[in-house]
C-alpha cells in the first residue's frame, strides 16, 4: 500500500507541527477544534461517545466556524463485555454509599455499553473530514482502504514498537506515539494487558527508523522546549491535550478547571477505576478509595457507564471527588488563554529553542 509521508504537512503551519489531541467527555468542543484550526495547527473532535447525530451536528458546527482542515477520533470496535452477577454485585456494593451521598439509586448495568461503532464510522465516512483517528487497537481493514479511498488521512495509535508496527502493516497514515505521560485513556490494543510503562522520549527512539511512517508524539509535551525535543528526537509532530485543558473554548467543568489549576504533575496516577481502561489522571477521592478495590471494577467499558452517575452528580455539585480529571504528567505547566494564543505562544516558544539550537551548533 502506497506510503503519504509527505502529506502529513499539509495540515499545520511550517513552523509548528501541533494536533489538539481528541479529549472525549467534556473537553473538546466546536469552539476549540476550530480555534486551534485557524491559529494553523490541526485540530480533533473526539466522538467515540458520540452518537451518529451527534458527531454530525458537532462536525457542522466546526465548519461553521473554520474552513480548515480538522479530525475525527474513533476507538478501534471492541466487543462488550459480558458480565457476571457476582461482578455487577461486588461493583454495586462498593459503591452504594457514594451513590447515597447525592442520592442516586443503584444503578441498572446492562449492555450496550458502548456507541455502534460501525454506524460511527458510516456517518464519519459521510462527513469525509481531513483526518480519521482512532486509538485502542486497529481498525478493520476494510474500513482502512474505505477511509483512504475517500482520501481521509488516517492516524493509529500506539504505546509500544509493537502496535506501532501493527499500524504500519495495517497500512495507516501516520502513527500517534502515546508515553506513559499522556493524560486520558493509554491507547494500549489489548485492553487486559499491563501498562508497559514506556515514556515518549524512549518510544520515539525505539521507533525511529525503524517504523517508516510519520510519527507524531504524545505524552507530557506541555511547552515549545518540549515540542523541540521531541521533534529532535524524531519526531514528524506532535500531539497535545492536557495543555488545552484550561483555555476559554475548552469544555472543562468548572470543578475540573479548579483541580486543574491546583495540580502538579507528581498529582497525576494511572488508574482503571472510571473506566475499567488504563488512564492517568489527578489523584483524588474515588481515585484513591477504589484503587485497594480491583475485585469491584467492571471491565472497559462497563466500568465507563457504570460510573457516569456518579461523575455527573459530583460535576453539578461542584466538586472533583468523583471527577476522572485526565491529565498528563506535564499539568503543573497548564496555561489558561485563548486556544489561538496558546499556539502562537508554542510556535514562538518552538521557534526560540530551534534558534538557541542552530546558534550552538555554529
């Protein structure tokens, strides 16, 4: 299958090779998607949690407010999980308690419990954005050469050489490179196994040269000496989320935005009670009394539905106890400004550090 390399430019300005990472739950929305779209980086609506309509009317609603190109985000199809009653028992039983704190019933826990993947796909074909990304796993084939077909750019995520070179066989575009710093879900394929652990510096050099496809890094990249390094290492762009987390178009709750600024990166833990995947995000109450308590956490993505609840009543009540408050290692640097601003202080930031660098070298 023919390799793109060259066209991975195509979607930043020269100097500043960014992706807003999709941050699906809350934080991406129209507004910033485009914003960081007409500043000339490239944008991502996250839609693995939404339905066909809705990826739909947010897709129109970025047109509406840049002409750039963006992309949409899937998660690779998976099948739900089936469940025991012993399972739902131990998850309802360990959580009672804090479902009587803003009074909410048990909850009913029953498939699906996640989106059609296969009508996402259909209505993100209709639309034909500039760029297809997914994480957790690969894509079908078919739906590969279907995407490319329609001349979408597609982008898989990796957290390891291995899946990397899964992506690369599988014929994608272009390869997100996850660190064990990303904030959010790891995009690790097999959604039992272990975090293998691997930060982006050591991922970049593992694939270099050795995956030859465009690889864009992920993980802790917070600022234009981050960007630079990771560029130097190897790496064709970048990817980032936890640095848009604060900016005024983000969908950041108000409880969220405050643990936010409060944060430092050492607050930050992976962890699987929110979701049943691996993610990392700012420690804090449920984080910390469920973690003694795997025997009552319902696999991806039960546990993801079997917790919206609960994260939805700690939202309105104003507090981060029961938030899954994503974040990535770097969140003690967190900016809060416009999305515009913030890209051109990291293309300025970039170009600095590129200068200092050449300057050394004469």
């Amino acid at each position: 299958m023919m390799i793109r390399k060259s066209t991975l430019s195509q979607f930043f300005r020269s100097e500043l090779p960014l992706i807003l990472a999709p941050m699906a739950g809350g934080p991406t929305t129209p507004e910033l998607v485009a914003a960081v779209c007409n500043a000339g980086a490239l944008g991502s609506l996250a839609a693995p949690y939404l339905q066909p309509e809705a990826i739909e009317k947010q897709t129109q609603a970025i047109h509406a407010l840049t002409e750039k190109p963006f992309a949409i985000n899937l998660f690779a199809p998976s099948i739900d999980p089936a469940l025991t009653k012993e399972q739902i028992s131990r998850a309802v039983e360990q959580t009672r308690s804090y479902r009587q704190e803003f009074g909410l019933p048990d909850p009913k826990v029953m498939a699906p419990f996640s989106e059609n993947y296969e009508e996402q796909f259909a209505m993100v074909m209709k639309l034909k954005p500039a760029v297809l990304s997914f994480t957790f796993g690969l894509l079908p084939q078919k739906h590969i050469h279907e995407a490319r077909a329609l001349g979408i750019y597609v982008i898989g995520t990796a957290t390891t050489f291995e899946e990397a070179q899964q992506l690369e066989n599988a014929g994608v575009d272009a390869i997100v490179l996850q660190g064990v710093e990303a904030g959010g879900h790891r995009g690790i394929f097999d959604v039992t196994a272990s975090e293998p652990g691997i930060g982006i510096m050591d991922l970049i050099k593992k694939c270099t040269g050795r995956i030859q496809l465009p690889l864009i890094a992920a993980g802790g990249l917070m600022t234009g000496s981050d960007i630079a390094k990771a560029l130097t290492a190897g790496a064709d762009a970048v990817q980032l989320g936890t640095a848009f987390l604060l900016c005024e178009e983000a969908g950041t709750s108000h409880p969220y935005r405050q643990r936010l600024e409060k944060s430092q990166g050492a607050d930050t833990e992976l962890t699987r009670v929110f979701s049943g995947r691996i993610a990392r995000g700012i420690k804090n109450r449920f984080m910390s009394e469920m973690q003694p308590h795997p025997e009552a956490i319902l696999p991806f993505p039960a546990q993801n539905v079997f917790t919206r609840d609960l994260r939805k009543a700690s939202a309105d009540k104003g507090s981060a106890d029961f938030l899954s408050l994503w974040a990535g290692t770097g969140v003690g640097q967190l900016r809060a400004m416009k999305a515009a601003d913030l890209v051109e202080v990291l293309a300025a930031e970039l170009k600095s550090c590129v200068s200092n660098i050449q300057q050394s070298k004469r």
